[in-house]
C-alpha cells in the first residue's frame, strides 16, 4: 500500500518580478529607471494556495484517498489578502532580496502555515 505524504504547503508563494536594468528599450525612454530600481521591480505578485494532501501523488486505486480528500475539504485556505497582507513589498516596489526573506519568515512564524517561499520568477 503506498501512503502519500502531506505535502507541507499550507502556502506556498511566488513572486513574479520584472528587471527593468536589462531592458534596452526602457533605457532609451528613462535613462533613470537603472539608477532607481538597480536589482529591478515587483511587477506581479501571485499566490499559490494548496492544499494539504497532494491527491495525484497517490495511485487512483488508493484505499487512503477518500481520507485524504476529506481533509483537503475540512482544511480552511488561508486568504489571499491576509498573506498580502503581511508581506513586506508591493507590487511597483524595487526588488530587495531582504524583504524577500522576512516577508517568508514572517509567514513561516504563523502556525497554520505549513511552508512559504517567497521567490522571483
């Protein structure tokens, strides 16, 4: 019997980021935009809520599977606004690899958040 393993995101996070230093075409228009955002700029910050269980990781034919879907249904997301919420950046703020990590550590230190990563892409 293969027993599937919870997967410990509770929450987890990317962060989508733009970097406006490697643009040519936006040196042209705002020689500026370099010197005020040099690691670049949030440009979308994106939220990726799972739930507890991981059901395809488990063999169709499971006897575990309708547990694992109940406590899926019984397990309370987190809200979107709340996590935003607590993050330490916006969107249009310069990128700063320190905010990146407290606003992960913050929501690490909530104990109905399994997992946080907050990344750029």
């Amino acid at each position: 019997m293969e027993i599937a393993r919870p997967s410990p995101p509770s929450v987890l996070f990317g962060a989508l980021f733009l970097t406006l230093a490697s643009s040519p075409g936006l040196k042209a228009q705002d020689p500026e935009a370099d010197d005020m955002c040099e690691t670049g700029r949030v440009t979308n910050i994106l939220v990726d809520n799972r739930p507890i269980f991981q059901l395809e990781t488990l063999n169709e034919g499971s006897p575990l599977r309708w547990v694992y879907r109940l406590a899926n249904s019984l397990h309370i997301t987190t809200r979107e606004s709340f996590i935003l919420r607590e993050m330490l950046f916006e969107e249009n703020d310069c990128l700063d690899p320190f905010l990146l990590e407290e606003s992960g550590r913050i929501l690490r230190q909530y104990p109905f958040i399994a997992n946080a990563d907050v990344v750029p892409v």
